[in-house]
C-alpha cells in the first residue's frame, strides 16, 4: 500500500495543516508531561523535589542530541548532492541544538546546586557538554563571518556551507564523548537510567514523566525546526531575487 509524506515545511496547506497538528501534539504532550511530573510521579527519595529538574534537563539534553544528528545527517547530504535545502536543515539543528545545550546546562547547574551544594564542578559529563557547546555556537559563529566575508547575508551561498557542513560533521564527535563520558570517566553525575542495560531503576511514574516530557520536546523541536527551515528558505529567495524597483523610462518619456 503506497504511503504519503507531508513536508512540514512547505507553504501549501497540508503543510500548514501538518504543522498545526504537531503543535497540537506538542501542546498535549506538554500538559500530560507537565501533570505527570508534577503531581503523579513522587518525589525522589534522596533528592527530594529538586529531581523534578529531570522532567526538563533530560528531555532537553536528548533532544539536543537528536538535533546535532540532524546536523551531521544534513551536512553529509549537502556534501553529496549540494542541495542547499540541506545546509538551511543544518543551520536551523545548530540552533535548536545550541539552544536546547544551554538550556541543559542551566538546568544542570541549578540541579547540582541542589543536590551537589554547587553551581559548577570540573566533572567528565558537565566539561564535556560545555565543549559540545562552544563547538556548535562556533559553528554558527563561522557561518556568520563567513557570510560577513563574503559581503552578504547567510544565504547558504556555497563559500559559506561547504566549510560549515565540515565543521558540522566534526563537531558531531563530541555527542558520543558527551553521553559516554558518564561511564569511560569517574563522574558525579548519575549513570543511564532509562537505557540502562540492567532492569531501569526508576518508578515507573518517573519514567512515564520522563517519556512524555521527551517525546514533547522531540515533536516541538521538530515544529521549530520546520518554521526555521521556511523562514530561511524565504529570506533567501528573497536575497537572491534580483532588484526591479528602478526600471528605466520608455523612450519618448519623460
């Protein structure tokens, strides 16, 4: 039976409608994510109400994860093929990935102030993100100067996303060294919980928390994602097309 996509970034309306329901599905899953964690699932038994931090660390550090796959899938296929759809997917998962890195730092840092007794701490997972951080802001950093060299805007032009697609792939190393530094380095921060190899030790109602409230930043992620994704394709036609307001006269007048 032959199966249809819908490109969550075109302008026609079943891409407007494919993007009206994922926010619908991102707002659901928010609010049973939100509930769940809030009131269903109970409070850690050593780390108290300060573990409901997870509910919004995990969930963004996983999907930050996902959009630094996005880079390196899209920067790959921009390579092969050219196709500058691709570098503006790239872009648009830096962003997201950057965004969501800071947002699992924040949240770490105040979780470790609760728990730890303090804000920073020279462990394996914490440096290791902060890197992942600083790899991918440069990234957008050397799009921008880049761009500035080149006398333009951002446009994707090749000059711009070819040495960016390069940089996109390496800094991709860095998302292995950040989730298995828990377990090649002695840290302070916990081991894997969902995905670990032995039974999860965690009540399920945490972890019905935890699922929902990923799957929710997942799905709005991917809405972000498809708004950024137009938004850049628009900006760029609109650089590329070329200037008519100045036309000359018809002979004879004026």
């Amino acid at each position: 039976m032959p199966t249809t996509t819908v490109d969550l970034t075109a302008d026609d309306p079943r891409g407007a409608a494919a993007r009206r329901t994922t926010a619908w599905i991102t707002a659901g899953l928010a609010t049973a994510a939100g509930l769940t964690g809030g009131l269903l699932a109970p409070a850690d038994a050593n780390q108290g109400q300060a573990q409901r931090l997870m509910y919004l660390h995990v969930p963004a550090a996983w999907v930050a994860y996902l959009a630094f796959t996005a880079v390196l899938g899209a920067s790959l296929a921009y390579l092969i093929g050219g196709d500058p759809r691709w570098d503006r997917v790239a872009r648009g998962g830096a962003e997201i990935g950057v965004g969501l890195t800071a947002v699992a730092i924040g949240t770490g840092a105040l979780w470790g102030h609760l728990v730890w007794g303090t804000w920073w701490a020279w462990d394996p997972r914490l440096v290791s993100t902060a890197l992942l951080l600083l790899a991918y802001a440069g990234y957008l950093a050397l799009r921008r100067a880049l761009a500035e060299r080149a006398g333009g805007a951002d446009d994707g032009s090749r000059p711009v996303a070819r040495p960016a697609a390069v940089v996109g792939i390496g800094g991709f190393l860095l998302v292995p060294v950040v989730h298995f530094s828990v377990l090649w380095w002695r840290s302070l921060h916990q081991q894997a919980t969902i995905l670990a190899p032995q039974r999860p030790p965690i009540d399920p109602r945490m972890a019905l928390a935890l699922l929902l409230a990923v799957a929710a930043a997942s799905t709005g992620a991917l809405l972000v994602l498809a708004h950024r994704v137009r938004r850049l394709e628009r900006a760029t036609t609109a650089t590329r097309e070329p200037t008519t307001a100045h036309r000359s006269s018809p002979a004879g007048v004026g």
